[in-house]
C-alpha cells in the first residue's frame, strides 16, 4: 500500500490565499513569495516520492487516514476562506477574526497531523525520509510554532505551566508587529534553515500569526459562538471539526486571558509581582497605542469587565500599601483606555455627571428612599398586576428629583420576582445620539448598580447620583 504525500499543494493554496488578504507590499516582495511557494511545494513533491512503503497493515490505514483529513482541512480551509471572501473584503472586524479563527484551528489540526505521522515513520523505519518532509510541511502552516516574545500559539496550546506574565507579553506584542510593522525582527527570533531559504513565506507565517492572536485573545467563547451562527449556520462535517477545533483554542486562550486579572488582583499569588512588572512597564510608556493595547490584552474587551477591573483597582488602590501606586496607574489608565474608544464601549464616567443630573445640586440624605423603601412597593406592585415590563409616564412634576426629564422610562421585572427589577432612562437629543442610564435591583441582597457609570454606586464621587436614582426609582414605582 502506497503512502505518497499530496498534502503540499493544499496546504500551499491554503497559505497563499489567506496572505492576498493581508497588505504585505512593504515587508515581501511578491514574486519572491511565489518563487518560495513553488519551491516549497515542488522540494515536499520530490521528498514524498521517494517514500517508502508503509508495511505493517494497521499503520498503512492510519497514514493514508492522516494523509486524508491533513488534505481535507487544508481544503475546507480554503473553501471556507471563499465563503467569507465578502466579508474580508469588507474588513469587517468579525469576518476577519473569524477567517483567523478559523485557520489557527486549520494549522492545529495539520501540526498534530504531521506529528502523527512522524511517529509512524519511526515505527516503520523511515523517519531520515520522512522528517525533513515534516519539517517542510510543518514550516508551511508556521504560524503555529511562530515565536513572539518566546511564545508560540503552539506554546501556549501544550504548556500547562506557562505563566501569566509571558502569555501578558505574547498578548500585547503580537497586534504591535502588524502595526509597528517589525516583521523582520521577529523573523531572528524564528530564524531557521527554512526561514533563512524562505524569508517571505516566513514573513507571511508571522504577519498571520500575529493575527491569529489578535484573534484568539479578542474572542470570547460566547462571540465565536454568534460568529459560527452568523457566518457559517450550516457547517458540514469537515467545517465542523474546524469550529471545535477553533472552540477548543479559544476556550484555552479565554482561560489565560482571564486568569491575568485574577493574578493581577491577588498580591499572594506568586506570578503577581512578574505580571505586575509588566503590566507597569507598559503603561508607563508614552506610546499611547502600546499603552491602549496593554489595557485591552488584560481581558478588557466588554463593559462588564471593564467595570469590574476598575472597581477592584480604586478598591485596591484605597488601602494605601506597597501597592497603592501600581492600582492608582492601572485605575487611571482604564479611564483613559474608555476615553480613547468611547464609541466602543459605551462606558461614561463622573466627568459624564451633567447629562443626567447638576452635579452640584445637593440632596438631603432623609429624602432618599432605602432598598427596603424599594422592596415594600415593589410588593405591593406584584399585588396589583401581573406585568413584567410596562413604560410609566416621564412627566412627574419634579418627582425625579434633579434627574433630566428622560424621553421614555421603562420599568422591568426580568425573573418576575418582585425584588428583582431594572428601570430604564432613556435619552435622545436633537443630532439623534442616544443614551440610557440603566438602574439595577436585588433589594432582598441589598444590591443597587448602574450603567453605563465605570464607578460603583457606592463612590463618594457619584453621591448625588445616587441618591437621585433613588428618588426617580420610587416615584417611577409609585
């Protein structure tokens, strides 16, 4: 039984398709790429003819099934990249890091596809033939084994023990290369013989890496899944085993993304003081994209996240120790981190105050209505209907104490219990911007938040805030 190699022109298409997609005119020259992929493709040509045969019968069947699937997820890789070829020309952000989820599950499953194979060539005897075939096709979906700051996606796939400060750096300095734009100085990180005969293919390993991990350390489990349902609803067999696959990385990466702020928040830990070096090295820097990147790779991609670490920080910060600086620094630079991308995220701070209320307008503290004030009527309410969601009136006669009349007020039961409920200010101006500011209650755990505010309801800064949410929050009731 024979067990040629016909994986390379696959897998070649697959690389050269997905590198049209990038703008690399300033880092390769293209005739040269196309010279290396010829190459490449004719040197693992002639390597595998002169393979021998496979004789043992159990091992021939699962070469020619590894031979099998590594040309069939080069294909579906391909095929898929066709079937979002819309979006990537678009540049929509979700097409993109979906096409780059997609191709680090690819090279994944072809790496251990080739180490599968390698172990059965040492079985059957032929591993001087087999290996540099290996090494070949392995160099072709590079992306995996791409180092950056001595990391690897590969690394960071395989080793249990790899520490938060080297995935921090990995994280941070990956997106930097496509901007900065220091292909060439990765490429002496990763300098091998067939970087070295290959230096443009090598280039495009590490402009895709890089955006592999933009993606994988940008993408929730929860967002891949809204991506799978958007751009690829019906998957085939083949399409599915690449989505678990990609399922599997970013379950991995969400894992490390999140353990850094955990680490970052536990001065016992003993990676604090590494993470926290690092974190305070990068923003201490004047680049501000260095510093606007640093902030995000910590895990800050959505609000809640990002309201939580603030929190936490200013709580830190509070306790006046060793540490008190460093959570002053990582406190101040969220804030600055939401003020250079307002319009993503959708979070306001004090500063926001006067689009809700007069900050200077005092509040008399025996005015304001208890969580228990809250409770007993919303009881009552439970009494009266059965509603889980109606719009009161928005003109109250001064009822909302100095809360800005909203254009509409929306009153929620979410679990239809009485204790818990949410009350929506709804405000829209003349040029047709909108904002809500968002009330949330448990009043049987004591718990009153908001939103869109970064700071807790509890500030001394967000005082009159309080007390006025309140105020509007029984009259609404009322």
């Amino acid at each position: 039984m024979e067990n040629k190699e016909s994986n390379g022109s696959p897998l070649l298409m697959g690389s050269a398709q997905f590198s049209e997609t990038y703008s690399l005119g300033d880092i390769i020259d293209p005739r040269e790429l196309k010279r290396e992929e010829n190459d490449l493709s004719t040197k693992i040509k002639v390597q595998s003819d002169r393979l021998p045969v496979v004789t043992d019968a159990k091992s021939a069947k699962r070469w020619i099934e590894l031979t099998n699937s590594t040309n069939e997820t080069a294909e579906t890789g391909v095929s898929l990249l066709e079937k979002l070829e819309h979006h990537l020309e678009r540049k929509t952000i979700n097409g993109q890091n979906f096409a780059f989820l997609i191709n680090a599950a690819g090279v994944y499953l072809l790496h251990n596809n080739v180490e599968r194979q390698k172990s059965l060539a040492e079985k059957s005897n032929f591993s001087y033939l087999y290996n540099p075939i290996a090494e070949s096709t392995q160099f072709i979906f590079g992306t995996y084994s791409c180092r950056i700051n001595g990391v690897s996606i590969k690394e960071v796939m395989s080793s249990p023990n790899l520490s938060p400060s080297s995935f921090y750096k990995f994280a941070v300095e990956s997106p930097l290369i496509r901007v900065n734009r220091t292909h060439t100085k990765v490429l002496q990180e990763n300098q091998t013989p067939l970087a070295s005969a290959y230096p443009n293919l090598a280039k495009v390993h590490i402009e895709e890496a890089t955006g592999y991990v933009g993606a994988l350390t940008s993408t929730s489990p929860e967002r891949f899944e809204w991506q799978v349902s958007h751009f690829l609803p019906h998957p085939s067999n083949a399409e599915n085993k690449l989505i678990t696959t990609a399922r599997n990385i970013i379950k991995r990466f969400d894992t490390l993304n999140q353990n850094l702020l955990s680490t970052l928040f536990n001065p016992n830990s003993s990676e604090f003081l590494p993470l926290k070096e690092t974190v305070e090295d990068y923003l201490g820097q004047q680049d501000q994209r260095l510093k606007t990147t640093a902030i995000f790779q910590l895990g800050l991609h959505d609000y809640e996240n990002i309201v939580k670490a603030y929190r936490k920080a200013k709580e830190l910060a509070q306790q006046n120790n060793a540490y008190s600086p460093f959570y002053n620094l990582l406190q101040s630079s969220i804030t600055q981190y939401i003020e250079e991308v307002p319009q993503e995220i959708g979070i306001l701070t004090s500063d926001d105050l006067p689009l809700f209320i007069d900050p200077d307008k005092a509040i008399k503290d025996e005015t304001v209505p208890t969580l228990e004030d809250l409770r007993k009527i919303t009881g009552s309410i439970f009494q009266r209907t059965s509603q889980r969601e109606y719009e009161p009136e928005t003109e109250r006669d001064g009822e909302l104490a100095n809360i800005t009349t909203p254009n509409s007020i929306r009153v929620e039961f979410p679990k239809g219990h009485p204790n818990i409920f949410n009350i929506y200010f709804y405000y829209e101006n003349e040029q047709g911007e909108s904002t809500t500011l968002e009330l949330n209650f448990d009043t049987k755990k004591s718990v009153f938040d908001w939103k869109p505010f970064i700071e807790d309801t509890r500030d001394p800064e967000m005082a009159n805030l309080r007390k006025a949410s309140l105020i509007a929050t029984y009259s609404v009731l009322s």
